[in-house]
C-alpha cells in the first residue's frame, strides 16, 4: 500500500494500492480503499473513557491515560491478589494482524501477569488441524503461480469478497484457457462467475471429498507413483470411499450425481489443477475432516508436482518466526511456575459465566469486538454484563464490546503504528513503519502494555523493546524461508517475498511423523452435522444459515457505519422457500430458532440452494450471532459457525 501525507499535518490524504507490488497490483480491496473515513471518522476514540452507567449501557466520563492505566493497574493487581492471576484474561484476535500490535508486547504482558492463556480458536483451528493432519504443515502454491493451473477449484473461498487479491491470477488462468469451479452454498459473486457452480449444503463436504475419492479411485485416475512413495494410508481411504457411490454423495450433499462424476473426473485428469480452500469449508461440525479429506485429493491425483497445482489453503507456515522470542511464554514461569490455564474464545459466554477455579473477574479486549463476532450470543452479552466482572477495551470505537467496559482506551490504526505482516493467502514478509500522525490520545497496542507493565512493577527488559529489537528477534529463527531477511532490508524494501519452494510437495517432503501425506480413511467417515436437515436436530427450525463474510466489510470492524449496518442486516432467501413462507423481497422478516431472533430484511432472489439462507455477518448489535450455537468443530474446538438450523417468518405490519 501507498500512503501519502500531508507534511504540514502530518496526516495521510490518500491511499492506494502499490503498483510495483506483486500481489497488490495497484489496488485495494472495497474496504480499505475508504479506510480514511475510518481514520478520521468523527465518532473515533481519541480519549480514555470510565464507566459511569450501569454495566452495558456505555455511559462513560472521559479520564487522562494516567487515571486509566492507574485504574487498570490497580483492579489487575486487585483480581490477582484476591482470585489469582489467572482470573484475568486477554481476549483479542485479529483486529489488526500485524505482529507487534497483536502478538508482543501484549503477549508479554499477561505472560509476566500468569494470567490465563486464550486459545485463539475463533477462525481457523478446525482447518489449520485439519491441514496439519494432512501435510503435518500448511504449505502452498503461491499466488503467483495460479497462473498456470488449469483448473481453478474454489472451495468454500468468497475470492472476490475476501481475497480479492488472487482474483487477477485467477483472470489471466482462464485467459490461457483455465476452467474455475466454486463449491459455495451460496452464488457468491465469484460462483456467479464461473463456469460450474456446485452448491452442497452446508457443512457436507467431508461427504463431497469422498464422493470424488470414489470417482478417481473407480476410474483408476490415481496417481499410483505419488501416492506409493509420498503417502500413507491410501488404502483405508479407498475402502471408505467405496461406500460414497455418486448417488449416495448426491443424497448427502444436495450436488447431482453426475456432478459429482464430472467434477472428480475433471479434476484427476486437468493439469495443473490447484484447489483454494478457504475457511468457509470448516467452520462446521465435520469442517477439519472436511479440510483433511479435501487435502487428500492433491496427494492422491499428483497434483503437487506442477507449478501452480495442488492446494492452498493457508501460507502462514511459511512463516516460522521464533515466536517465543517475541511472546516470551518463559515469562510464565517467573509468575506462576507453570504455563497458565487455557480457556477458549469460542465458548467466551460460558467461560465468563462458568469457569470457576478461579472465575474470570477481569478481561482486556482488544483488536477484537466479541459481544458482536462470538457465538452463542445471548451468553456472551450475559457475560460481560457481570457487575463483578473488570473488563477493559482498547479499540478505535465504542463497539458493543466496549459498551461494556469500565475502562475504554483508544488505540492507533495501522497507519499510525510501526507493524510487521505475515500474510495466510501469499508469501511477502512486511514492514509497515508508522506513516501518519494519530490523533492525540490514541496510543499503539504495544506501548499500553508497555506502559501497564511498568505500572504492575515488571522490570524484565523486555518490556522496555521497540519495534526493531521485537522484529530482529522474530527474525532470528534459523529458518531457511527466513534466509537473508534482516530489519535493514526490511526497512529498506518494506516487502520481501520469502524463500519458499516452488513447488513445495513435488516430491513429497510432507511435516508429518513419516514424512508422507496422511490420506488415512481411518477418521473420514461423514455423519451430517447435528444441526442440519439431515442432522439429530432436523425438523422444527428447517433453514440453514450461513452467515459468511461480506465484501464491504471486515468482520464487525466497519459496524459503526451505516452503510455497513444496512448491508449486514439482509438475510437471503431462496424464492421458492420465501413463497413458502408468504415473505417477499424487501419485507422485514425474524429469523429464530430455539436460541433467539433476529429482525433483518429479506433478498429473496437466487443468493442460496433452496433450503439455504445467508446473512452477511455481522452488525454491531443483535445479530446473527443469537441464532448460533458456541457447539465446536470436529477438530482444534473452533465453532461451528455455519451449521446452524433457523426459521424465517414475515413480521407483522
Ligand atoms: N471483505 C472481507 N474480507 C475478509 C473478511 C471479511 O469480513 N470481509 N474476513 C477475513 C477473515 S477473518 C477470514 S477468516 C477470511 C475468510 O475467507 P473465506 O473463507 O473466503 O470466507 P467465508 O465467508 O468464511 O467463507 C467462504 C465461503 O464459504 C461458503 N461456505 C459456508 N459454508 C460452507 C460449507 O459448508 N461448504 C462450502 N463448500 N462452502 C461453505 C460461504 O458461503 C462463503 O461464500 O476472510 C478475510 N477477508
Ligand atoms: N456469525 C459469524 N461470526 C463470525 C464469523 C462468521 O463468519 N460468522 N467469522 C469469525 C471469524 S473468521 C473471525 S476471524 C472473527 C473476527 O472477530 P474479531 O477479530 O473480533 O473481528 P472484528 O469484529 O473485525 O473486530 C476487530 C476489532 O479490532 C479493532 N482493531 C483493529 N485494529 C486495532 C488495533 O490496532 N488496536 C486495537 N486495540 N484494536 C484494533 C477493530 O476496530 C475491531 O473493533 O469473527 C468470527 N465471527
Ligand atoms: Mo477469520
């Protein structure tokens, strides 16, 4: 990205996509691209606030930062001497993903406190197990290389909302004659778009893998060589995959038999062929098998020995920094003599309102807004509303978390902190140095906890790093992808693109205990999410909601945008299920289940399969949230957002 700034003001007044950057190219995905508004958007955070009100209702006075961080100092110290340190709690995720804005300082901090650990399980950790289960790493064919595949497969990937970055990759493909699929649910921009369209229901892939390994397997489209020497387990997978015939896959996913058949044929015999996955496949009840089983299909067919082909899912392990210099778990041991306890942020309603041994009576939040993106929601907001509970927000808004803070603190945005990038969709490493002024009274992640370290009266150096000494140790990992990056380059290029192998399984050279690709049938057998129409929860709510990411927005991170509110307060209905319910388009309709309801608009149009709705998640407030459950995936306890079971009903009027 380039910023320019004013050197009067010190303010930025423009930015762009960097034109020489390989992966950027010049521009900037919808949402950044108004990122000034967001900068100096009149309802920013630029002083520190202190409850007034009740819990919850966001009354606040202002106060200086030495009030609230002597505040903060003094309630941490309290919990910690009165319930143990682990009664305090960080809870953050990626609100911003540089590293030294979410993964230092901070980290350092509540090490040093022994506060409880928070397992980070809110996106990825079903997919990321799911993959390590596979590959025993998360390695990929670059971006770049898209270019070269001849079948582009997209699997459970929005591209053009969340990813919009791979898109020109994926255009010059199809120029030299490339087909792309999108396996979505939902008719997303990119499904429209493309030359098939295979909608399965709701968390069946895990069924849909299967259905291909059946194919390839009965056709003799295996690539015996790859698999005899790279893989294990190739065995146990045929004969459970013997049992997924087409037309039991078909009964299973809701995609035609002969799609079925077509797709894995294709597949098996186009080269290059490269499958994107993305997250939306394993935020499921069967979501890491899922990812596990559609990791076998590259191994199976040989589709990792060209440039181009094979499967990318994640690059971020491309990137082993030695994070424990940077996050300092050692520091545990100075506090508690042990590694803290692990509580997770996916169930945050029960762990603020269960936990005992101790109780949470303390969290910090930050770069992240969990009374908005947390399942389970009615139980998280009763969570945060405990009087008992301390709870401290550091964010550019009042989002609905900080509603119930008692200390709310404003904190810079990217442009205005130094941070260092890795990235999940390419291998650039980068340096972004402060660029602009912040609005006095907003201070960096890293320098609160700086600052609230030395209040607690730590005195380990390490608190006292900026962000040089804070790269230079991440850098210093001995790995080979790491090679020849130095801060000085660093500063000097802003972005240096790692030394990743091309074709990083071309011949085998798999992270797992043997070295092989794990293609194992043994945990791959497909039962249908309980919350699903063919699932232990079927009947009385008859929907399945999906609620993925939109294209304007990052998360809940633009929620105090109107424009944004509209967006994620529409729920898309396939006409045939609208007719059904006597609802037309425009209408304001509940969306229900068991948990709760939520009021949003009805899109009836072909968005969805039938039997399908989609909201785009998600709005400051009540939202979708109510309706899902905090139940976890198959593997690495993350949620099962996208296996949930609703209702849709006209409101009156
Ligand atoms: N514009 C924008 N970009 C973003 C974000 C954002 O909020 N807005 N968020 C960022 C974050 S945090 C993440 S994790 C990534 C996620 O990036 P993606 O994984 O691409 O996004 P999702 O919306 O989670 O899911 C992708 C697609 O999966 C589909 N899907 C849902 N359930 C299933 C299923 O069971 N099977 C299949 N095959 N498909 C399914 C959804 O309909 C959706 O179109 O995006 C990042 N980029
Ligand atoms: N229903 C449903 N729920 C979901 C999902 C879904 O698909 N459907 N997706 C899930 C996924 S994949 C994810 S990753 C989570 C995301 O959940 P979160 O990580 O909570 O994402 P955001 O809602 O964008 O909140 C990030 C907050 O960080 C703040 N922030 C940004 N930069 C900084 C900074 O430098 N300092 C500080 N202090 N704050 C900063 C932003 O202003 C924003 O309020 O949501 C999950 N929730
Ligand atoms: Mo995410």
């Amino acid at each position: 990205m380039l910023v320019t700034v004013d050197t009067g003001t010190g303010k930025a007044v423009r930015i762009q996509g960097d034109p020489g950057h390989a992966i950027t190219q010049g521009f900037l995905c919808a949402k950044v691209t108004r990122y000034l508004e967001r900068v100096n958007h009149p309802a920013r955070l630029t002083q520190p606030l202190r409850r007034v009100g009740a819990k919850g209702a966001g009354e606040f006075e202002r106060v200086t930062w030495d009030e609230a961080l002597d505040g903060i100092a003094g309630r941490l110290k309290q919990a910690a001497a009165e319930y143990g340190s682990e009664s305090i709690l960080p809870y953050s995720y990626a609100g911003t993903m540089g590293l030294i804005q979410s993964a230092g300082m901070d980290r350092r901090f509540f090490h040093r406190l022994g506060a409880s650990r928070l397992h980070r399980s809110i996106c990825a950790e079903a997919g990321t197990v799911g993959l390590n289960n596979a590959q025993g790493t998360r390695l990929a064919p670059a971006p770049e290389h898209f270019v070269h595949a001849k079948l582009i497969v997209a699997w459970g990937a929005n591209i053009l909302a969340t990813n919009v970055h791979l898109w020109p990759f994926i255009v010059e493909a199809r120029r030299r004659g490339a087909r792309l699929v999108v396996i979505d649910p939902v008719r997303t921009k990119v499904a429209a778009l493309a030359d098939v369209h295979l909608a399965p229901y709701p968390g069946s892939d895990l069924a849909l893998a299967l259905g291909m390994v059946h194919v390839i397997v009965r056709d003799g489209l295996t690539d015996g060589d790859y698999i005899e020497r790279y893989t294990e387990g190739f065995e146990s997978l045929a004969e459970l995959a013997a049992k997924y015939t087409p037309e039991r896959t078909a009964e299973l996913t809701g995609v035609a038999a002969e799609d079925v058949e077509a797709l894995a044929r294709e597949y098996a015999t186009a080269r290059p062929a490269v499958i994107r996955l993305n997250y939306g496949v394993q935020r499921s009840e069967r979501g890491g098998r899922a990812v596990q089983a559609i990791a076998a299909l590259p191994a199976i067919t040989g589709a990792w020995r060209e440039l181009g082909g094979g499967l990318q899912l994640s690059t971020s392990a491309a990137f082993d920094f030695n994070r424990a210099a940077l996050e300092r778990p050692d520091l545990q041991l100075v506090a508690l003599g042990r590694e803290a306890r692990l509580l997770n942020m996916s169930q945050i309603g029960k762990v603020l309102t269960k936990t005992s041994d101790p109780p949470v009576k303390a969290i910090v939040v930050y770069n992240s807004n969990p009374a908005a993106i947390a399942p389970n929601q009615r139980l998280v907001h009763e969570g945060f509303a405990r009087e008992d509970l301390f709870t401290v927000v550091m964010d550019h808004f009042v989002t609905d978390t900080a509603r119930f803070a008692d200390y709310v603190l404003p904190a810079t945005m990217f442009l205005e902190h130094d941070d260092l990038y890795l990235a999940y969709g390419h291998y650039h490493l980068q340096l972004a140095l402060k660029a602009s002024e912040p609005p006095e009274g907003c201070r960096a992640n890293a320098d609160v906890f700086s600052e609230l370290a030395r209040r607690m009266g730590f005195t380990e150096p390490c608190f006292e790093d900026g962000t040089e000494q804070m790269v230079r140790a991440l850098l210093d990992s001995g790995s080979p992808h790491l090679e020849g990056i130095t801060w000085e380059r660093l500063v000097a290029e802003h972005s240096i693109r790692l030394n990743v192998p091309e074709r990083p399984f071309a011949e085998g050279g798999f992270r797992t205990a043997t070295g092989r690709a794990n293609v194992s049938g043994a945990e791959l057998g497909y039962v249908p999410p309980v919350e699903s129409r063919l699932g232990a929860m079927a009947g009385e709510y008859r929907l399945e909601l999906v609620s993925s990411k939109s294209a304007d927005t990052l998360n809940s991170s633009f929620g105090h945008r109107e424009d944004t509110d509209a967006q994620t307060s529409v729920v898309e209905i396939h006409p045939d299920d609208a007719r059904a319910r006597g609802i037309t388009d425009g209408q304001t309709v509940e969306v229900y289940n068991g948990r709760g309801a939520v009021r949003l608009t009805a899109a009836v149009g072909d968005y969805t399969r039938p039997g399908v709705v989609r909201a785009p998640m998600v709005r400051w407030g009540v939202n979708v949230n109510r309706l899902i459950s905090d139940r976890f995936t198959d593997l690495g306890e993350g949620p099962a957002f996208y296996n949930c079971l609703v209702e849709v009903r006209a409101c009156g009027g």
